[in-house]
C-alpha cells in the first residue's frame, strides 16, 4: 500500500523555513534513492521535498544521491554539517535516550 504525501519544492520549502513553519527534516533512504522528510511546526503530518531536477524520478520525491538530498536541504537553510549527531533537545531524542539508558540498566541487572 502506497502512503500519499504532500510534496513541496525547494522553493517553497525554503519559505517554510525562512517563516520558521519548518523545524527539522529527515534523510531516509527508499526505494532506488534518498527523500527528505519535512517536519512542521505543530503538524504531524510528514511534508516531502521534491527534487525539481529536470532528470527526478516521476513525481521527483526521490533524489538519486545521499549528497543530493543533502545538498538540496543545505540550500533550505538546514544545518547539515551536524548530521549524525545526537541534538537532546528535541522531545524524541530524550525519549530515545530514556529508552536507551533503561535498556542499559535492565542488561547491568540494576531494573528487576
């Protein structure tokens, strides 16, 4: 079962971002390629940048390259030179790390 998702283009997302609607994004890899994920302000719902390329897949959710999906959310306004590292402000990340340090202490036998 195919997930419809609302795409939107560089240069609208740029604006997003510029207007602070847009917060954060993810890289996933899918199918024959990587699609960037877009979170919004106080929306649940997953935005989906398009690649506009002349060349992007059919309907251009998909970039061909890792670095194409990272440089297409360079140009967004996006931070992408801190990718990988662990941001513990964000709610999921703490949740992730309460999680984590649980796990922890039930395998050192400290959580019956």
């Amino acid at each position: 079962m195919k997930t419809k998702y609302r795409t939107v283009s560089l240069a609208q997302a740029t604006a997003m971002y510029s207007g602070k609607l847009i917060n954060d994004f993810s890289i996933n890899r899918v199918r024959s390629g990587w699609a960037i994920f877009l979170f919004m302000v106080g929306n649940e719902e997953i935005t989906v940048l398009r690649d506009d390329e002349p060349n992007a897949e059919e309907p251009g959710k998909i970039f061909d390259t890792a670095d194409a999906a990272l440089i297409a959310a360079y140009k967004i306004g996006f931070e992408v030179f801190s990718i990988g590292q662990f941001r513990l402000g964000f709610e999921s990340n703490k949740h992730l790390l309460e999680s984590t340090m649980n796990s922890l202490r039930r395998a050192a036998g400290k959580i019956e």
